[in-house]
C-alpha cells in the first residue's frame, strides 16, 4: 500500500505570498492531520480533517487554514506568509476505524522558506 | 499546557541497550506514541501505549505507567542506522485523538 504523499516537497515563498500545500492519504485512511515542524518549537499540531470537515484545530492564527475533499485528499494554506512560517509541515493520516489503535503514519513532508 | 518531557541528547556504543525516558501530564491522557525521525526524513511509527506495562516489538520495546505519567522507549543491539530522533508524543481526550502533542524529542547518537 502506499504511503502518504505531500507536494510539494519543497517550496520557496516571500513574505505577504500564500501557499497551498497538498496531502493525499493511504488508501482507505479518513483522517487527515497537520503538524508545522520547526528547530525552535518541534512538532505541533495544527489540525485534523475527517469526513471533509475540520474536527480539531491546534493553537495558531488564522491565516493557517485547510480542507479536505470528498477522497479524504487534503490541503492546507497559509496566508500573508511571514518568516517565521519557514518549517517543515508533515501531513498524517490515520484509519479512523472503531477500536483501532488511531496510529498516525506520517508522509515525507513540504520543506517551506520564506524569505 | 501539556508538557513532555524527555532528554534532549544521549549517546550509546554499538551493540548496547539503550533507554529513552518520556514524562507527561497525566490528565485527560488517551495513549502514547513512539516515533523515530532521522535527519530530514518524516517521522516513523514504532509504537503506540494505552495500558500500562511493556509493549515489544524485535529490538524496540516500550513502557508505559498511567498513574506516573512515565513511559521509555528501549533499544536493544543498538546499530549505526538507530541515530535518530525519538520522539514521545501523547494523545489527550480533551484535545482531540488525533491531536498529538510532542515531545521536543531526543537525539541518539550511536558510536561504533
């Protein structure tokens, strides 16, 4: 089975840009979550979608949205990029199943610069 | 908030066991997770706790005590391909099942 897949793999913005990054899950997984990995701050959750609607969302601005589509592909976005949004941001998916243990599988990642 | 703690570097020889200790606030906990990261790669699964006691799986096992919000990680016959990052993260009812929160994770350096 494959695994999760995020594009782009690497992207460079100035600040004031947006940008959409992109996260297809495993086959047949419904959960999909967001984490912004950075040297100063490690990983942090920034949200989970499920059944195209947000069911979570961590401690950060607005201008951090995201969605998913009904074949649980998901995309988030970041507006008015600031220099600080310079991380790395992971994308997980889950089965979601009853009973299961929830794991998170964890795709290769969107390396984002802003200059 | 909701803290995890774990040591921010250790290194070990070839061959040797290893522990990696992880604290957390036990309040609304729901399970814990294990993760391996090497250098500018994504994070892989190793294991996932929700009952205390010793969870094995070959060379990594882990622990988990509910009412002392402690878990370790343990390697055994350490190789040169376990230098990595471990990251220990907690799944807390309050904030979500999905919504993990990590640990700043610890770097293992294994020396020949």
């Amino acid at each position: 089975k494959a695994g999760v897949t995020q594009t782009p793999r690497y992207l460079i913005k100035t600040r004031g840009q947006q940008v959409t990054l992109s996260c297809s899950p495993i086959s047949g997984h419904r959960s999909v979550s967001w984490y912004q990995q950075t040297p100063g701050q490690g990983l942090q959750f920034l949200f989970e979608y499920f059944s195209e609607t947000q069911r979570n969302k961590g401690n950060f601005p607005g201008r951090f949205s995201g969605r998913q589509f009904s074949n649980s592909r998901s995309e988030m976005n970041v507006s008015t990029l600031e220099l600080g949004d310079s991380a790395l941001y992971l994308c997980a998916s889950s089965l979601d199943g009853q009973g299961g243990t929830d794991t998170q599988y964890f795709g290769p990642g969107t390396r984002l610069t802003v200059l | 908030g909701q803290n995890i703690d774990q040591p921010t570097e250790m290194t070990a020889t070839e061959g040797a066991i290893v522990q990696i200790n992880c604290t957390y606030q036990t309040s609304g906990f729901n399970g814990l997770f294990w993760y391996q990261q090497h250098a500018g790669e994504a994070p892989t699964f190793l294991s996932y706790n929700v009952l205390d006691g010793l969870e094995e799986k070959g060379r990594f096992s882990s622990f988990l005590s509910r009412s002392k919000g402690y878990s370790y990680l343990l390697l055994k016959e350490l190789q040169m391909k376990d230098s990595a990052s471990y990251l220990c993260a907690v799944s807390y009812k309050g904030t979500g099942r999905r919504a993990l929160t990590f640990g700043s994770g610890t770097r293992l350096q294994v020396q020949p």
